[in-house]
DNA sequence: CAGAATTGCGCAATAT
DNA sequence: GATATTGCGCAATTCT
C-alpha cells in the first residue's frame, strides 16, 4: 500500500494519449441526438505491431493492443471504474472516520486531564491534611483535640468518572 | 462546497468524444517509440458553430465554443492542472496530517491514563492511611506511638510527568 | 492469466 | 477573471 510506481514523469507529458471523454452531457435532455455537434470518436487504431504482427502476446508485446471497440475492452473499463469509485468512496470514508477519531480523542483527553487535575486536588488536599497532622503530633497535642478531620470526608471520592 | 452537482449521468456512456491531444509538444524524447504502438491522431474538431463562427461570446452560445486548438484553452488547462495537482497533493497532506495528530492524541491519552492510574494510588493510600489512623485514634490509643507514617513519604509525590 | 484495488493524471463543472 | 475543489473516466501498476 502506498507507493508510487506510476513513473513519476514530469508534467512534460511524454507520451500522452489522453483522451476525452465527458462532454456528453451538454443539456439536460440530450438523451437522443440532441448533441449539436460534436462528432465522434476518432477511432485510434493500434497501428502497431511492429514487424510481424503477433497475434500471441509472446514475450514482448504489450498486450493484444487494446481495441478501443472491443466489447471486452469496454467491460474491462466500465468495470474499473465502478471500482475507482469503490475505492475513492472508500478512502474518503477513511479520512472521515479518521477525523472522526481525532475529535473523539480530544474529548478523551480533555475528560482525563479533568480527571487528573480532580484528582491532583484530592491528593493535595490529603497531604496538606497529613502535615497538618504530623505537626500537631510533633507539637506533642492531645490526640482527641486532633480528631480535625473526619475521614467520612475523603471517602466519597470515587469521582463516577 | 460540497454538493455533488455534476449530471450524475448513469455509467452508461452516452456519446464520448475521445481525442487526443498532446503529441505536440512531444519533442524530449519521449525517446523513440517507447511507448508501443499508439499512432496518434485524429484530431476531432468542433464540428461546430452553426453558422456563423461568431467569435464573441453574445448571448446563448456557451461560451465561444471552446476551441480545443486555441491556445488560450490550453493555457487554461495547463494552469487548472496544475492547480488540481496542488490541491491534491494538499489533501493528501491533510490527510496524513490527520492521521499523525491520531497517533499523537493516542499517545498522550495513554500518558494521562497512566498518570490517571498514578494518582488513583497515591489517593487511595492516603486514604488508608487516614482510615487507619482514625481507628487509632477511637480506639483511643497514645498518639505518639500512633505515629506510624511519616508525611515525608508522600512529599516526594510530584510526579514529574 | 484474470479481476479487483490503487494511484497519477487530465478534463470539465463548480465553488470560492 | 483566476485559482481551488470535486466527480469522473482512462491507463498503468499492484495486490489477490
């Protein structure tokens, strides 16, 4: 997945055979022979092969040359570009869902750093408690006198987050 | 933006007009023959501007019937080439951009997760610590020898991430 | 070898 | 009026 054989090519085109395609839909009705001018296909012909004209795709040659008539050749492009389509649905749909994805993961974050910073508060309140505690106790002072702090407090702290 | 105006014109292809084009500016080598057999060609014209080959755009005739030999439209194409080729390359950029800023969201949730998880510890020992204490203390014990943590312990909580 | 999927490219209709 | 976007078909490649 994701490369880039297509010889790179600089716009230079090299060899370009390129072809129209569209137009078609000049007006709305167009249906029947509606199109004014517009003449059609030329026809490339493969003029090809080169000396003996091969009829089996031997070693060499490209393929049987592509007849542009061809009902198969036809099939053949009506059926990739059903795929293209596929495909380009596709990868659009990814880059959504993709987007999607970052939105939702900011959201996370903004909860879990909420949560952080609850938490962080929690805990500081805790040990500030502690010092408080320790010093009272260092200061040598009755132990019931310290009851400053119902533990029954603290223990609603499970954030539902 | 976004809106999917273009005929939607069902697969069936209606009447195409196919041509080629480029071939003219070929020189660089395109080196010989390189590409197979392809002869190249024809050349559709617009068949065309009823009568008279007006030259100003009056009123209903499209436009001046865009002559696909006219240098004017080929400089046009050139340039709506180009343009195409840019935001193509932009979109792609964003999409891959897209995709990094998923990697690093996801990176720093699961940072904050286990900052998370950190705090919830450090909560929950504290807490223990409390309960326990208060027991002491109704059980009515000497405070000194209730002293059996050290806040200093829980001093060096700050958890540099 | 065949058939589907991708990808670069150019055209033309629109949108901005 | 010019550039930017977008849908579309072609053809070359790649993947299955």
């Amino acid at each position: 997945m994701s490369k880039q054989p297509q010889q790179k090519l600089t716009n230079t085109d090299q060899n370009g055979v390129s072809v129209i395609q569209s137009q078609a839909h000049c007006s709305v009705g167009n249906s029947a022979g509606t199109t004014a001018g517009l003449q059609q296909v030329p026809q490339l012909v493969p003029v090809n092969a080169g000396g003996g004209g091969k009829a089996t795709p031997s070693s060499k040659m490209k393929k049987t040359i592509l007849d542009k008539e061809s009902d198969e050749y036809r099939q053949r492009r009506e059926r990739n570009n059903l795929a293209v389509k596929k495909s380009r649905m596709r990868s659009k749909q990814k880059a959504q869902d993709t987007q999607q994805r970052v939105n939702e993961l900011k959201e996370e974050n903004e909860r879990l750093e909420a949560k952080i910073k609850l938490l962080s508060k929690e805990l500081s309140v805790l040990k500030d408690l502690f010092l408080e505690h320790a010093h009272n106790l260092a200061d040598n002072v009755q132990p019931n006198t310290a009851a400053t702090v119902t533990p029954g407090d603290l223990c609603n702290t499970n954030n539902s987050q």
